[in-house]
C-alpha cells in the first residue's frame, strides 16, 4: 500500500456532495462535489494575482465560498507547486494554478492538491477529484452529506 492508502475499513464514506473545510484558506465551509471521473480537484476563484514570495510563485485569490451567494468574498493565499493545463468536461483545455492545502472532510484531515479556476457557471464551487480521494474515502453515488460538517466548519 502506498502511504496514503488506509484498508476499506478505514476509508471515510462520501457521498456525491460534501461539506468540506479548506483550514489554511480561511474557507470554513464550502459544499463540495464528489466527483470520481475528474482527476484533479479544483476551487472556484473569481480572482486571481501572482506574486513572489521570498523567490516562490505564490497565488492570491478571490472566492465564493457559498452557492448561490457572490455578495460574501474571501481572499485567500497559497504557494504555487505547479503550472498545468486542465481539461474540463467539456474538453476545454486551461492552463491552472495548482496548490497543495489540507482539506477537512468530517473529522479527517489530509493534504491535498487542487487547482483554482473560474466555476462561476457551474453549481458547486468545488470539485472533491480522485486523486484527492485515492486510498482515503469511498464513495455513495446515492447519498449526500455522509461524512457530516466538519468541526470547523461555523456555517
């Protein structure tokens, strides 16, 4: 098993949307699709400013944590690790930041890479990847909200 692989036993369940806190953004709650056929994991930011930080790219971003809700903003910072182009489910091809920040899914906690993109179009203003989940969760295609808020989570 790899170092991130736990038996089935001790996978965390999923359902097909999450509530998931992202700690190290300031981003207490923000609802989550599950979503098992993309790769990647990514956030929606409206926003978007690189900068250096003692020589590292960094990235500083705007987001809507909530559905539905473009009144309450975030702003939010996080090293760069990569630069890759993404295609989305309708085969456009971008080029993305990506970072690495733990994500809070119930009362587990692990490290996980994402890419920030505009979902202004889009339901949910993130997608929970199969990368991210790999050898950690399991998931309920039928069910909702398995894993609960996290205890961060204030909303």
């Amino acid at each position: 098993m790899t170092e991130n692989a736990r038996s089935p036993t001790d996978r965390i369940g999923l359902g097909w949307r999450e509530w998931v806190s992202l700690p190290e953004l300031g981003i207490d709650l923000i609802k989550a699709k599950v979503d098992t056929g993309a790769r990647t994991s990514c956030l929606h930011t409206f926003r978007l400013e690189s900068f250096k930080r003692n020589g590292q790219a960094w990235v500083r971003f705007w987001v809507h944590p909530e559905q539905n809700n473009t009144e309450r903003e975030l702003a939010c910072e996080a090293a760069v690790v990569d630069q890759r182009t993404v295609s989305d489910s309708g085969g456009h091809k971008e080029k993305r930041y990506v970072i690495v920040t733990p994500i809070q899914i119930g009362d587990v906690v692990w490290p996980m890479e994402m890419t920030l993109t505009n979902r202004d179009n889009m339901r949910f203003r993130m997608l929970l990847g199969r990368t991210a989940m790999a050898g950690r969760a399991w998931v309920d295609p039928e069910a909702s909200f398995l894993a609960g808020k996290p205890a961060t989570g204030s909303n």
